[in-house]
C-alpha cells in the first residue's frame, strides 16, 4: 500500500485523525515550529498568537453549534462570558466589592467550561424547539439577557463599567504570575501562557476533528442538513441539539477564561452584541462547518489588526492622516471583508485554502 | 393616574417609532425573506443625514428632513442592488450575516462622523419646537412625542393605500406571496425589492428623527433604540405589517410603564431587577412569546416539507 496515499483498505483507516503520514508530518513540523516560535518571537508577536489560539478555541465552539449542527446562535458570547465569570469566581482573588475563592487552574479551568455548557443546557428546551431565523432572533435576546444579568450581578462580575480581576494563573499550587524556572531557563508568564494556550488549542482542534468523525458529528451533519429527515432517521433531536449546544458553550467557556487571564480584567461590557457577532464572523470567514476553518478565521482576526498597524508603519503613515481612527479603520474593513466573503467566498479561508491545497497536490496538472 | 398616562404617552410614541423600524422589516422579510440587522443603521444614518444637513450646513430644516429622508431611501436601493441581489436564493443565514456586515459598515462610517460630541437634529419651531412639551392636565406631552405618533399614523394610511391601490403595491403583494408566479404575470421582480428597500430605507429615516431629535440626541448608542424594533416585528410575526405595529405597541408601552413603575414594583415584590431593565424587558417579553407561539401572534405558521 506504500506509495499510494489516497488508497484505504477499510473505513476507520479512512475516518482516522490523520489519514496518511504526509498529515501527521504536517502537523508534527507545525507543532515543532510553534513551540520553538515561543523562544524566538517578540512579547508582542507572541501575545497575538496567544490571543489567536484562544479565539480560535472559541470559534471552534461556535462552529460546533452552527457550521456542524446548523443551530444559528448569537449569543456565543454570553456562553464565553459565563465561563469567564464562573473561572473569575472561583478563582480569582475575593476584594471587598467581589467574591472569589482563589483556587487552582486544574479547578477553575474545568469548571468555566461545565458553567457555560450547563447554562446552555438549560436554554436547550428554548433552543431545541426553534430553528432558523427565530433561533437566531432568540439567541439575540440572550445577548441582552445575558449583558443585563452580567451588569447587574456585581458581586460576581464587579458592575458595568468597573469589572474584576479574573482567576489567577496557578497551576497544581505553583504560582505562575511571575513566570516560571525551569533549570537555568526562565519561563516569563507570556511564554507560560503562550504554551498553555497552544497546547489546550492543539487538544481542542484534535476535539473537533474527533467529533466530526464520531456518531454525534454525522448526527449533527445530519440535523443540519434536514432535521427532519434526520428524525426520521432515528436521531433524537432533543439529545442531539442539545448536546451542541452543551459542547459549543463547554469550548466557549474554556476560552473565555483563558483569554480575559491573559488580559487580567474583565468587564461586563465586554460581552455585548457585537462581541457574539465577532465570532459568528470569524465562523463565517473561515469556513463554517470546516475544522481547519475556524482556526483560520481566528488568526486572520486577530492578525488582521497587527498587519494594518504595520502596513501603516512601514509605510510611516501616521494616524491623524487617517480620515478614521485606528479602531474604526479595523471594524469598516472588517465589515467590508464579511461581506465580500460571503458574496464570493462562501466557503470562507478554508476555501480558498483548499483550492491551493489542491492545486499543489495535483501538480502540474491543472486538474 | 397621572403617571400611568404619562407612561401611556410616551410608550405610545416610542411604539409609534417602532412601528416605523418595524415596518420595514416586515416588508424586506415579506418581499425577500431576508432579515435585515442592517435596519437600525440605517435609522441612525438617516438621522445622521438629516443633523449633517440641518446643523452644520444649516440647510432650513424642512428641506434638510425631507432630503435626509430620500438619501436614505435611495441608500437602501443602493445597498439593495449592490449587496443584496447578487445573494438571491443563499442561505437565509449567510444574508443574515451579510446585512450584519453592512451594519457594520454603515455604522462605523457614521460613528466617525459622530465622534465624541451627541449631535443634535435642529429644530423646525425655533421657538417651542422638537425641545418643547404641553402639559395637559398634569401629564407632559412633548411635541415630539406627538408628531412621532401623527408621522407614524400617516405614513403607516399612506402605506396602507398603496397597497390597496397602486399598481407597485400590488405588484409587491404578489410578489410576497409568491415571486416565481408573480414573474410569470410580468412583474419586475428585482425592481420590486429595490422599492422594498426604499420604501425600508423612508421609513427608518424617519424613525431614526424620532428616536434621535429634541433632547435625545444622535450618538454612538442611538442604534440600540433602534434595534428595540425587532422584537416587535418577532412579537407581532415575522411577516405581517398589522402584527408590526401590534409589536410594536406592546414593546413601546412595555418599555414606558416598566420605566415608571419598575421602582414601585420592585419595592412591593421586594427583589430588584437592576438598573436599565426597561431596555430589556422587551427582549424577555419575545423570548417568551416565541416559546409558546414561535411564529408570532399574527404571523403565517410555516409548514414544512421533508
């Protein structure tokens, strides 16, 4: 069977994580050279991956619920947003306006994913029963739920317009604030962070990847594309959708309490609708219902900004020559780019990346 | 007494604007089944048009209004026929998400019109106008309020006659209920959702006045106001215009009386809902009504097909 890639004897052979060695070396180089990216690149670049890695986690979650299972929902951030309050709650440090208990990463971080995916399985008989547009439009009334609730529950969250500080970063006792020795290297806490973040992202993709193949991922492939052919099919609906629903906010949560650690703070604001609306568009960017897509969609965020700074660095072109502010400037293209993508890109990065790949592997042949 | 009418009045002219907003959902989702979240930006930009005009290049205001007013109508055509036609017959959730974008767009361009400063609309009374109010009866009735209401009464008649009697108007109505037979008889279908978009376009101009003259103000935030249509148009049904405006007069006296009486209530229950809870209440009310009936109170139940 040497020499023959595209050849599969049996069907789990087919179905496996990384169907040939060309994969697994792919993905071996590109794991190697993000770790080593960790020692070479600046704070700065190293922040933006980081940032990156923990989107991308998020945006797996959403894909979950929308590009696999087709349940349109807005209101992922508000999932995000219970998971980073419930990590900020149980691990953040008590002041004299909030709570806190102040305990280890290995519960806070488990725990921020089991809230989110328990508040999206109480919503699920909401959920489960609506589909399309009036999915959409509920979910929509989450997010203003879900903001007001947030605002309003100060002793968890610290108030509108004050915030907290989150779950502090420490790791089966050892106190990780201030980096870390190991031998004669010293570790600083955006390296820790980075790695961390790597290696949860790393896991979260090989999740999806997972699922995709698993019974639950035709079952959710098979909702989106008619659900009620798939009931016919013997798929209970209610456990199917709902156990998406459970498992996007589950990756949400464990996101969101990721990322507001790496920024330190967390304000109620945060989480409006234009924060849910992000992570529909990196969805839509990447390629929904893509696993690769998704991840994609994340860095081109994130990395999106960063590169605008930079052309207008190179270029030495300064800010107040600009008829926008830098903000501004990254929403209106960020704006123009859903739309273009989804006029002539539907299939998002991910499409494209395709097409490229396949090029690649046909040629010279233009077929 | 008095405070139940005052909430009365003022949650009958925000229903009045909502209507409007409302309104011209209801015709884009009727027309192309498309959901447009573009909808407040475009209130708000109408507005935006209408203060550019009226304020800072002092055009009499009238004249400003009624410009601002057909400028937004034709950027609805606009935005129509550049984004929106190529995108027939897409996934309903890709168009959703592509009048986000627009959202997006239209509104970041206009946020850094705005800046930091509220603008203000101008006023078509100098002397008592948009900022002045009548008190009748020891309830304080802006003017505002009550040219909202009128406007609204008017355009929604207006409305009503020309799908009744117009040619448009009924090519519209065929073209809602079914779009290949409507085809087939001859009617320009395309054209028919431009005319959708700019008929939207009016409406939301004039709503986006309303929510933004006298003391209110244009800001960065005025589109939330605006956005407070939707669920009036999920309440009444997605596709129905009597059940917009039935939305919409839920929503707006939702949002008066829980304003007035939520103090009252909350201290007689003894449990606070929190600050701001006006702005959500509408949103709970239709998450609550599409629990139990999801396609509205006057909406067309769907039927589907495996």
């Amino acid at each position: 069977m040497r020499g023959r890639p595209n050849l599969y004897t049996d069907y789990q052979k087919e179905s496996s994580i990384f169907s040939n060695k060309t994969q697994k070396s792919w993905f071996g180089l590109l794991i190697s050279l993000a770790i080593g990216l960790c020692f070479l690149a600046t704070d700065y670049w190293l922040l933006l991956i980081t940032t990156s890695c923990l989107i991308a986690i998020a945006s797996w979650g959403l894909n979950i619920v929308s590009g696999l299972a087709g349940q349109i929902n807005l209101a992922h951030g508000v999932f995000i947003g219970v998971g980073t309050y419930a990590s900020a709650v149980i691990g953040g440090v008590a002041t004299s306006s909030v709570i806190g208990y102040n305990l280890d990463m290995i519960f806070w971080l488990p725990v921020a994913g089991l809230a989110s995916a328990v508040v999206g399985l109480i919503i699920a008989p909401i959920t489960v029963k609506l589909k399309g547009l009036n999915l959409a439009l509920v979910t929509l009334a989450l997010v203003f739920i879900g903001s007001h609730l947030f605002s309003n529950f100060k002793s968890m969250t610290g108030g509108a317009g004050l915030g907290r500080k989150v779950a502090t970063l420490k790791l089966f006792g050892i106190d990780l604030e201030n980096g870390l020795q190991v031998g004669s290297y010293y570790l600083q806490r955006e390296q820790i962070l980075y790695l961390f973040s790597l290696l949860i992202c790393v896991l979260a993709g090989l999740g999806v990847k997972n699922l995709v193949r698993s019974r639950a991922g035709r079952a959710y492939s098979a909702i989106r594309d008619g659900d009620i052919a798939a009931e016919a099919l013997g798929i209970n609906l209610f456990r199917y959708k709902a156990s998406a629903f459970a498992l996007s906010s589950f990756y949400g949560g464990i996101s969101g309490a990721l990322f507001f650690t790496v920024s330190g703070g967390v304000e109620p604001g945060s989480f409006n609708l234009v924060y849910s609306i992000t992570f529909v568009a990196i969805v839509v960017i990447g390629g929904a219902g893509t696993v690769l897509g998704p991840l994609f969609g994340a860095f081109f965020y994130t990395l999106f900004p960063a590169v605008i700074q930079l052309f207008l660095h190179t270029f030495d072109i300064g800010e107040q020559s600009l008829p926008l502010n830098l903000g501004q400037l990254e929403r209106l293209l960020f704006g123009l780019v859903i739309i273009l993508f989804l006029m002539f890109e539907p299939r998002g990065l991910w499409g494209i990346w395709f097409r490229l790949r396949n090029y690649f592997k046909a040629w010279p042949f233009s077929y | 007494m008095i405070i139940f009418l005052q909430a009365t009045v003022e949650g009958l002219s925000l229903a009045a604007i909502y209507s409007l907003v409302a309104i011209g959902f209801v015709l884009i989702y009727k027309a192309m089944e498309v959901l447009s979240f573009a909808q407040p930006a475009l209130a708000v930009v109408g507005a935006g048009i209408i203060s550019f005009l009226s304020v800072e290049r002092g055009i009499p205001f009238w004249i400003a209004l009624v410009l601002g007013v057909i400028f937004t109508g034709v950027l609805g055509l606009i935005i129509e026929r550049t984004f929106l036609r190529p995108m027939v017959g897409e996934p309903v959730f890709s168009v959703a998400v592509l009048t986000i974008g627009i959202d997006l767009l239209l509104r970041t361009l206009l946020d850094s019109w705005i800046g930091i400063n509220p603008k203000y609309m101008g006023d078509p009374f100098p002397s008592y106008g948009n900022f002045g109010a009548v008190n009748v009866g020891g309830v304080n009735i802006k003017y505002l309020e009550v040219a909202a209401f009128f406007t609204a009464v008017v355009l929604i008649l207006l409305l009503t006659i020309f799908f009744r009697k117009s040619k448009y108007g009924i090519a519209m109505r065929a073209t809602s209920y079914d779009q290949e037979a409507a085809m087939a008889q001859g009617i320009n279908v395309g054209r028919i959702f431009g005319l959708v978009w700019l008929i939207a376009g009016i409406l939301a101009a004039f709503a986006g006045f309303f929510i933004t003259g006298g003391f209110n103000t244009l800001s960065q935030f005025s589109f939330i106001s605006a956005l407070r249509a939707l669920p009036a148009v999920v309440i009444g049904g997605l596709d129905s215009i009597p059940g917009a405006v039935v939305g919409s007069i839920i929503i707006g006296l939702t949002q008066g009386y829980v304003a007035y009486y939520q103090l009252t209530f909350e201290a007689f229950i003894g449990f606070s809902f929190g600050s701001g809870f006006s702005i959500v209440a509408p949103y709970l009310i239709m998450f609550v009504i599409l629990i139990f009936k999801p396609d509205g109170l006057f909406g067309t139940e769907e039927v589907e097909r495996v």
